[in-house]
C-alpha cells in the first residue's frame, strides 16, 4: 500500500479510538453519577 494512503487510514483509526474512547469514559461517568445520586437518596430515605 502506498504510504500517504497507510498514514491516512492510521489516523483515521487513531481518530476512531479516540473518539470510541471518549464516549466509553463519558458513558462511566454518567453511571458513576448516577449511581452516587441514587446512593445519597437511599442515604436520606435511611436517615429520615
């Protein structure tokens, strides 16, 4: 394969990862806040 086109195609690859792995740690953090929420709620209904 031609080396312009390989380097082309590896930083679309690199560009793909990252923006996978963007949305992976977005999705984490999302659930983390949500399950902290949930918790200070059961923590209230507990302490009431």
């Amino acid at each position: 394969m031609n080396a312009e086109l390989e380097y082309s195609v590896m930083q679309y690859h690199a560009s793909e990862l990252r923006r996978a792995a963007a949305e992976h740690r977005r999705a984490n953090e999302a659930r983390r806040t949500s399950e902290r929420r949930h918790r200070s709620v059961f923590a209230r209904f507990l302490a009431s």
